[in-house]
C-alpha cells in the first residue's frame, strides 16, 4: 500500500469533497434557478407554456396540456413542485 505525504490530504480532501460543493442545496438556487427546475418538470409532462419566458425557455414542442391542472404528474413530481414552491416562498421570490 502507498502512502501519500501529508502534504497531499488537503488536495485529496478538496476532491473527495468537490462534488459537494459543486452541487449546492436547493435552497441555494436563485429565484430563476428554482423557476427553471418547477417548470421544468411541468413541461416533460407536456405543459403548453403560455407566457414569453415559458416559451422562451421550454418551447411548445410536445406540450398536450393547456390547464395546468391538467398535467398528469406523480406523487415525486407534485412533492418535487411543492417543495421547490416552498423554497420560492421563503425566498420571496415573485410569482
């Protein structure tokens, strides 16, 4: 077995923790970072996006659903949605 000078624990510790820090929490994201990921879910269900910056950003390619509260998501999705809707809120991001 090879041992590593001490000289290279704070290197290998920086790495094994890189991806920690790469990915920050949910509840770090910015305000359009929490949008993008609520609405994303909406539109792989297939929500047609009425708005500029909906379209903009999803398109209407594959959308089915005009209501909202048409969109068939699962159980994970709609804990998905609400927790990130609970995160805008705290964040007092706009609606």
């Amino acid at each position: 077995m090879r041992v590593l000078p001490l000289a290279f624990l704070p290197a290998t510790l920086a790495l094994a923790t890189w991806p920690l820090l790469a990915a920050p929490a949910l509840a770090e994201f910015p305000c359009d970072e929490l949008w993008g990921e609520r609405n994303a879910v909406y539109a792989e269900a297939g929500y047609c996006f009425r708005t500029p910056r909906g379209i903009r950003a999803f398109g209407k390619a594959g959308c089915r659903y005009d209501d909202i509260a048409d969109v068939p998501l699962s159980a994970r999705d709609r804990a998905k949605v609400a927790e990130i809707q609970r995160r805008e809120r705290a964040a007092g991001c706009p609606r």
